[in-house]
C-alpha cells in the first residue's frame, strides 16, 4: 500500500491516506501541517487542499481499524479544537491574503490497522461554520 512506510507515525499514515482519498475526489493539496512559525503556537491544520473555488482547511483523526465502530474519531473535534482551527485558519487567509475567497473545515476519519495493510475513510464537509 502507498502509505506503508516504516518510518510514518500512525498519524502521518492517516494524513497521507487522507491526502490520497481527497485528490482522487479532484482535491488539489496545497499543504500539510501548517502552522505559525513565529509568535504564540496558534494551532496546526493537517491539510490544506483547494476543492474547485473553494479552499478547505482539513482535520484528520486517525484510530486503529479495530475500533472502528466504536466512538467516531470526529468525535473528539470538539469546541476548543475547532477554536484553535479557526485561529490559524484565519492567520492562514491573511498570510496568504486569500481573505475574500470561500472556504470551510473538513474532518476525515481514518481507521488504519497497526500494521498499516487496511485503512477505511470517512470524509464530512462543512464540520464548522
């Protein structure tokens, strides 16, 4: 499989999945794991694609396969994450300066077996508005 790689952590497996998933659903990746370099750590976005016009700030969780079924990993997106991503979402847009253009957050669960053979995606748009 192309994210079995040793030297991945169990997250950077999921991200790389994801990355894979997004552009054969026509994404185009622009960056991973950004985040502010200088000043107060605002947050981190795992992946920033372009979706058409549109740019997507995405969050991926990652659990092991055997859980699935079990509690959702876009559960544990809660309110003061989705505050941090809106933090550096916008420090993004005005780097950028990309402020007038639309955009949303995504979240993508994967379930991934340790050994990293199996993966299953979940992709839900528009998780914050």
């Amino acid at each position: 499989m192309f994210w079995k790689n040793k030297n991945l952590t169990f997250g950077e497996a999921g991200e790389k999945i994801s990355a894979k998933y997004l552009e054969k659903k026509g994404y185009k990746i622009l960056e991973f794991n950004f985040c502010n370099l200088k000043g107060r750590r605002l947050g981190e976005i795992d992946i920033i694609a372009k979706d058409g016009d549109c740019l997507v700030f995405v969050e991926v969780k990652t659990r092991k396969i055997e859980t699935f079924g079990k509690k959702l990993p876009e559960e544990s997106i809660g309110r003061q994450k989705l505050h941090k991503l809106n933090k550096i979402a916008q420090f993004y847009l005005r780097q950028k300066k990309l402020l007038d253009k639309n955009w949303r957050f995504d979240a993508v669960s994967v379930w991934l077996s340790l050994d990293q053979k199996e993966a299953k995606v979940k992709h839900l748009e528009s998780i914050f508005l």
